[in-house]
C-alpha cells in the first residue's frame, strides 16, 4: 500500500454541495443538542429563527464533500484515524446554502509508525461569494509510516492554566450516537460495525472524534457566547484516546484574552480531547 506523496501541495476541487435546514437539525440533534436547544434542533418553532451550530462546518465543507480519498493513494481505510481538527468561522453559518469547497493537501508527513496527512478546506456560499469558513483535518494512517519523508511540524503544547476552570459541563453521549452521527455523511464503518471495528484494534465500534468535537463545540458556545453563535471564531483540538457511544464527556473551559483553552474528559477522567483551543470572532 502506498501513498501518493506527488499529492502535497495541490489543491483539488472545486466540490459543489449544498444542505437545508433538516441537514443542520440533524447535525445539531447527532451531537447531542435536543429539545432544550429548539433554535438549533427545530426550523418553525414560535418567534425563534433557526441557528446552526458552528462544528456544522466539518461536515458542510471537510473530506466528505469530495471524492478525496482515491487521490491520496492506497491504504487500510481501518488503521485510518483523525488525529487533530480545526475550523474557522468568518460569518453564521446559513440554515441552507449551496457551497463551493477547494482542498488542499498541505502535508504528508512520516511520523515512522505511521504517516499523517495535513487538509486544508475552504467553504463559500455560492450566491454571496462569502467566505463562509475554513477547517484543517490532520489524519493519521497506522502502519504507513517509515517512507523517508518529512516528520511534519512540532505542535505546541497548551498548557492547563494553574487555577480552577471558569466552566465545568458535562453532556451524556447515547449508545446510538455513532449510528445517528454517521447519517451526516461519515459512513466508516469504524463507527458501526464490530468486525471492523475489531480488525482496528478496539472490542466495538468508537464514537466518530468530530462527534466529540461537536459535543465540545456546543459546550463552548454556551459557556464563551451564550448560545451566540455570532461570537464563535475558531476552535482546534487534538483526539487522544477513543470515546464510545454511551460515554459521558465533560468539557473543561479556562477563560483566556481572546477566548479559552479547554479538555474533555471521559467519566473515567481519561482526557479525550486535549490542546483544545477556541478564539472569539473579530468582528
């Protein structure tokens, strides 16, 4: 199995897509959000206009809007896991839109028992033109590593600072959450079937990382903007250890200048997500 290293630095696209307004209830209903969350979880409710939540962005503009996969080479789609996320926003996200996304493959990296590979998307409204949003996928492939290439960027460490957290929210994940999650377009069979999920080394399928990512996504909003999503500018974060659909995941904020860092944690207290890291919008 190889991968095609000639890839790096080349952008593919564009990829044309759209979603309505069940697209992003779904999205808001699959990572946890429910009947106390009506602006995001319903689209005709009483004097309420539809919000969308800002981690729609991984699923309205990342690796599924394209046929990317082929193009990278040949590899065991079940040693393939996210091993970091980013996402941009630079206006609300619409309850519908039609979008143009472009990729680039910003990196290949061998990190000897195994290999990493750097997407960067960008994401605009057809109509507007605007500029909707910007995520970064880092991916990790088991066993692809030790080809000679490049180790990649060292990442920084975000260090917990040493006093209480400002914001301490726990939210319980269902035992159906992987399979509600997937119907947003993320068909691994990972997140469903056991004899994958076995061949990759766990004892029943895991819960999708950008999953966790959306469960932390809203934590945030709620504790950073008010449930205001015209405050929400970015958000990163690295997935540690696996997260199984039925988990509790406790989100950690400690408020900073600009914004916060924060982790999330199993009900083990086994960190999940770490380097978590969230910016306001510049207006």
């Amino acid at each position: 199995m190889t991968l095609n290293l000639d890839m790096v630095g080349k952008s593919l696209g564009p990829a044309y897509s759209s979603w309505r307004s069940t697209d992003t209830i779904l999205y808001a209903l699959s990572v946890g959000a429910g009947a106390g969350d009506i602006a995001f979880t319903t689209e005709n409710s009483h004097g309420i206009s539809q919000k969308v939540l800002p981690t729609f962005s991984v699923v309205g503009g990342g690796p599924n809007s394209m046929d990317i996969w082929d193009q990278l080479g040949s590899f065991d789609h079940s040693q393939l896991l996210h091993l970091e996320q980013s996402i941009q926003l630079f206006h609300d996200i619409p309850s519908a839109a039609d979008v143009e996304t472009t990729a680039l493959v910003a990196g290949i990296y061998d990190r000897i028992t195994g290999a990493s590979i750097e997407l960067k998307f960008t994401t605009k409204e057809v109509q507007s033109e605007k500029i909707l949003f910007e995520t970064v996928s880092t991916l990790f492939i088991r066993g692809e590593g030790s080809f000679g290439g490049l180790r990649g960027p060292r990442v920084k460490a975000i260090a917990e600072p040493e006093r209480d957290p400002e914001s301490v929210i726990t939210y319980e994940t269902l035992p159906t959450q992987a399979l509600l999650y997937r119907l947003n377009g993320d068909h691994n069979p990972l997140h469903s079937d056991p004899e994958f999920a076995r061949a990759a080394g766990f004892d029943r399928p895991i819960l999708h990382g950008l999953c966790t990512f959306g469960f932390a996504g809203r934590a945030l909003l709620d504790a950073c903007c008010e449930m205001e999503t015209d405050r929400f500018g970015s958000m990163s974060a690295r997935f540690v250890a696996p997260v199984f659909p039925g988990d509790l995941l406790t989100t950690t904020i400690w408020d900073t200048e600009d914004g916060a860092v924060f982790v999330v944690e199993n009900q083990a207290g086994v960190t999940v997500l770490d380097r978590g890291r969230f910016t306001f919008r510049e207006v």
